[in-house]
C-alpha cells in the first residue's frame, strides 16, 4: 500500500465550502479505487493544511483519469489547490495488484476493487479501465454490484433471508445475476477485455453444466483453488 499526502495550498483556512470540495474529490477517489481509505483526518497547523491517503499503486494519484482531472479542475476554478506529495510504501498491508490488462477480467467482490485478473486472481483497479468510460455515472452500477453481493452474502452467512439472499447470488436468472452479466458485457464493450461473470455457489460441489447454455465445464483442475467451474461460451465462473 502506498501513501500520499495532500496539502491544501489554497485557500489558507478551511471552510464549509472546501471541506465539501475536498469531500467531492476523495469520494471520486475512493469509488474508483484510486485510494482505499474512506475516512480521513484533516490536519492544520497554522497555513499548513493538509490530510493523508492510501492508494493501490505508487503512480494511483496521476490525474490521469478523467473523473479526477474534471474534479481537480473544478477545484481549481474555486481556488481550492493542491499539492500531492508521494510519503513512501506502507509495507504492513501487502495487496497484489495486475501489472496487465491483456488478460480476462472476473466480476468478483473484493474490498479494494470488484474486478480480478483472471491470469493470477491479482486485484485489477477501476481506474485502470474505467478511464475509457466519457460519463460519470458509468461506474456506480460495479460499484453498486460489489456493495449489493457484500450485503447479500452477509444476509445469507446469517441466516436472514437466507432463501431469497441464496438465490439471488447463486441462480444465474435472478436480478442482481442478470443485472451483473450486464455490467460484463458493458466493461467488454468498452474496453475489449473478455470479462466473466462470479456465481455464487453454496453446493459442496462444483457445478458441471453451464446453467444457461448448459455445456460442461472448460476446467479440468481447479483454477485458484476457489473455482470448480467455468464456462467459455457463457463467460460464467463459479466453485
């Protein structure tokens, strides 16, 4: 994990109005994974003002991505600037993350991105493809998918609403199923990267058949150690 400070040039004393610009900044950052913390302490001592981040990769924080380079230069325009100033490498947290973006992409929950490689199981961060995308509401349907799978397992784990929680993870045709084979199809679209789609299976056992296409699996020994099945055709994966 690495840190960053971020030192407010401008204005010299915070107000409502900064703290909510800061806010608008940090909160792009974190839901495109540019930075992993969501909570933040703001630190003043006399004009120096400034708070701390932590981010996937060393060069996260480039501004190259469309969504941060529209918010900084909006700061701007409101006198708000800022200095971002690389600390060093927090090696107490240790995170893999994909050094490609040839290869195929999995949907899957994860804490700091909901995109896996499908070559090594490496965390693949939003910014790295979500860059292609011109409007600013297109990443809030992975978001919402990784938030609604974390809120769906847990109802599952403890037994509440344990039925429709089950079937909505694990059976291909339900809602929040369909409405990620969807969000597949569009990250395929922009950014011509096969992405498949992760099942929940609550069985013991893997599943053979594709439940949509219904051919047999493409895998002949356990990928990672966590996935029993895959289907080629479907781009479905699952235990």
């Amino acid at each position: 994990m690495h840190i960053y400070k971020i030192e407010v040039l401008s204005p010299s004393s915070f107000n409502n109005e900064v703290y909510e610009n800061l806010e608008n900044l940090t909160s792009i950052w974190y839901n495109l994974g540019e930075i992993t913390n969501v909570d933040f302490n703001f630190y003043s001592f006399g004009n120096h003002n400034y708070f701390m981040v932590s981010c996937l990769e060393k060069d996260s924080l480039n501004f190259s991505n469309n969504y941060s380079e529209a918010i900084r230069l909006n700061l701007l325009t409101k006198k708000v600037n800022l200095k971002v100033k690389y600390i060093g490498e927090d090696n107490s947290v240790s995170v893999v993350v994909s050094s490609s973006l040839k290869e195929k992409l999995i949907l899957f929950p994860g804490k700091y991105s909901p995109l896996r490689s499908m070559k090594d199981f490496s965390i693949v961060p939003l910014y790295r493809i979500l860059n292609e995308y011109k409007e600013l509401d297109n990443y809030d349907d992975i978001k919402y998918w990784r938030n609604m799978h974390d809120s769906l397992y847990q109802l599952w784990r403890d037994g509440t609403y344990e039925n429709f929680s089950k079937s909505q993870l694990s059976n291909i045709k339900s809602k929040f199923s369909l409405n990620g084979l969807d969000i597949c199809r569009r990250i395929e679209g922009f950014s011509q990267i096969e992405t498949y789609y992760y099942l929940f299976n609550t069985s013991a056992k893997s599943r053979k058949y594709c439940p949509i296409c219904g051919k047999e699996s493409s895998l002949e020994v356990p990928l990672f150690n966590l996935f029993g099945f895959r289907c080629d055709i479907c781009k479905i994966i699952s235990e």
